[in-house]
C-alpha cells in the first residue's frame, strides 16, 4: 500500500524544512499515519488526528504544532517533537 509509505516521506519531507523530528516512536508514527489516512479519505484533507475537525487550521502539521514543539517540546499529537526531545 503506497499511502503510508507516501504520508511519511511527506511528513519526512516537512520535517526537514521546519527544523523538527518526527516522533522517534515508530509505532506512534504508524497509528498516527493511519488516522491522516482515513481523514483525507473521509474529509478531502489530512486534518490531524488528535484534534477535532473544525477548520483548515488544523490541516497537519496544524497551526498549532511550532508553538507547541516551542513550549512542550512536542506537538499535540507527538507527531513531531523537538530535537531535543527526541535525542
């Protein structure tokens, strides 16, 4: 199945630009994958999974998550983490 595979080199592909990790967690990668999956089939778009849908504002990565890796270390999720959480 290419979605997954697909989903994590787009998420892969943001990390880099934005200067923060992917969870170094494989299987909260992995269920976290699925759950954009089954919202872009469901909703058209790939809303975060760990919030409720109610707005593009929270498209992932959501407005939210640079504050939050700022201040947690972590976006809501755990999606993407900072450096220094991952390390």
């Amino acid at each position: 199945m290419k979605k997954p595979k697909n989903t994590l080199k787009n998420l892969k592909s943001m990390q880099k630009k934005n200067g923060f990790r992917l969870n170094p967690n494989r299987k909260i990668i992995e269920y976290l994958i699925k759950g954009l999956i089954k919202n872009a089939e469901e909703f058209g778009k790939k809303y975060c999974p760990c919030r409720r849908i109610h707005n593009d504002r929270v498209i992932c990565p959501c407005i939210h998550h640079k504050k939050e890796i700022k201040e947690q270390g972590h976006c809501h999720c755990f999606l993407f983490v900072s450096k220094e959480f991952s390390d």
